[in-house]
C-alpha cells in the first residue's frame, strides 16, 4: 500500500479534528435515524450551511425506464461518464454536485449523467440498484445517438462507488454485457456490507462515517438482513466473481472506516485480471472531496486524469 499526500497530512489532520469538535456539539442521531430526521437531514442536505448550486448547464430528463438523471454536456464530448452519488443509499441526489460534475464534464471532454436514483428506507435494495441498472443498459444502447460516442464509464463516491460496481457486476451477469464501460472510478465505497474489520473497529468518531452511522444505513438499505445474508454477492461485491471487469481507480483515505474494504476490493479486482490504480490518501476521513481540502483539489485533478484518458 502506498500512502499518497503525506505532505498534507497536518492540514487533513487539522480538518479533521475540527470537524470532529463540530460534530461532538451537535445532538447524536443514533444508529438508525427515524422518519422525520431522515426528512430533516435530506431538506438540509445532511446539515450543510448552504444548499448545492444548481447550475444552468445541468439538464433533468426522465428516462423511458423511468429513471430521472441530470446530464452534463460540455462542448466538446469525448466519452459518457455515469455517475452515481453517495449518501448511504438514503440521502442525495443527482443535483447535489452540479459544480464539481460540470468541472469535470469540462476538463475531461465528458458528458456526465448522474442518476437520481430511488432511497432507502421507502426503496430499499434492490430498488438502487435497479435504477443504476437501467441507465448503465440505457447508456449502453443509446449512448452513440444520444452523445456521439460509445466510449464509456463509470464511477462514484461512497454508495455510489458500491452502486457502480453493482452495475457492472449485473451488466455482466444479467445481460452478458461487458466491456462497454472502459473504467471505473470508485471513492471510498462500502464493499462488504457484513463489515470489514476497519468498518467494525473504527469505533464512533464523528468523521462523517463510523462504526454505527455504517451499521445503521446497511439496516435501511437491506432491511431485516443478517450480516450472512448481506454477503452476497449481490449485495456485497467484495465477495462477487470480479472477472471482465474493466481498469479501475480505487480511492480511500487512511482515516475511514471504509479503508479495508478499497485495500481488499483492489487486491480482488486486480486478481482478477484488470490494472487497478489504488489511491491511499493520508489522514483523509470518509467523504472527504466534499470538503475545501488541498487534497480534494489534488484528487479531482486524478480523477479527471484517469477518466480522461481511459
């Protein structure tokens, strides 16, 4: 494993620990949050001080499958990037990154659909699933009418990493389908939603995710599922047949919960037969693009990089 970043380690560090004071002085929510918090949390977009831009430039459709996206399309289109958004299969929406989305369309020669796909706990698994499902075989069949190009990929944070990958697995297994995305981008993603030992030991430190945040959205995500049942491998890709699969970039940062599930995940992928880049981030919590971080600047510039040149 190689540790990228450490020249920014004291500055993550410093984020972190503030993050951690901010957290501390608000109310617990407890491992599974009701109704009416989840309601909360998703009008105030998990407690941001501000609501996300919402940027001319992204255009909501509704899919004849039904499936809302948001597309993204620059000037100069080169590829079809998919993405899928995190949130613990609860929360988010394809809106929620209009700046960064568009930033990448951009420098990347990419237009991007982003699936604004059904949540838990009114749909759970596999309703996520399902959505992703039908855009990735959209995008399949029309992508060339609809962009100009057949050039493929995939990709998202958190949930959606575990989404993207789902997709894959299912374009393959479900419709013989593979090859049509040229690469995968997957940041901080849950693979084993029984728990890897990192998910089960980080304990509760508030740094966006921990041990019962985790515990908590996998019992709305799967409801009434026992950590045997989620290792399927429909469920939980870490424990799937990961062949055909096509060249990945696998991002983690040294502290989330998540780490051994992106350590585990690489390891598997590339056993597999696909090149894999893994990228450990020194000092990073989950989630930690979202932040104003010299890192997260760093890490957009690679994910625009390996995208475009997949």
């Amino acid at each position: 494993m190689t540790i990228t970043d450490e020249d920014c380690l004291a500055e993550t560090l410093a984020f972190n620990e503030q993050f951690e004071a901010a957290a501390a002085l608000r109310p617990p929510r407890g491992q599974a949050p009701d109704a009416a918090l989840i309601a909360h949390l998703r009008r105030n977009r998990l407690g941001g001080d501000t609501p996300p831009v919402r940027l001319p430039q992204g255009q909501d459709r509704v899919l004849p499958s039904g499936v809302k996206v948001r597309v993204f399309r620059p000037e100069h289109v080169d590829g079809v990037y998919l993405h899928i958004h995190g949130g613990g299969w609860t929360f988010g929406s394809a809106d929620g990154q209009d700046e960064t989305l568009w930033s990448l369309a951009v420098e990347a020669r990419l237009a991007v659909v982003t699936v604004d796909y059904r949540l838990a706990p009114e749909h759970p698994f596999p309703a996520g699933p399902d959505d992703c499902e039908a855009v990735a075989r959209w995008l399949v069949e029309h992508a060339e009418a609809e962009f100009g190009t057949r050039r493929l990929l995939i990709g998202g944070e958190s949930a959606g990493a575990h989404l993207s990958v789902l997709t894959l697995l299912r374009l393959r297994d479900r419709h013989g389908i593979t090859g049509a995305f040229r690469a995968a981008h997957l940041a901080f993603g849950p693979y084993d939603l029984s728990m890897t030992p990192s998910q089960r030991l980080f304990g509760s430190r508030q740094l966006l995710s921990n041990s019962d945040a985790l515990q908590g959205s996998y019992g709305l995500f799967t409801p009434g599922m026992s950590p045997e049942e989620r290792r399927d491998p429909e469920i939980s890709p870490l424990y799937a047949d990961l062949a055909g699969l096509p060249p990945a970039r696998i991002v983690v940062g040294t502290e989330d919960p998540l780490l051994d599930d992106s350590l585990f995940l690489a390891q598997r992928w590339q056993a597999a037969g696909a090149p894999v880049q893994l990228g450990v981030v020194a000092g990073a919590m989950h989630g930690f693009t979202l932040f104003p971080l010299t890192v997260t600047a760093r890490e957009q510039w690679r994910q625009r990089d390996f995208l475009a040149g997949a």
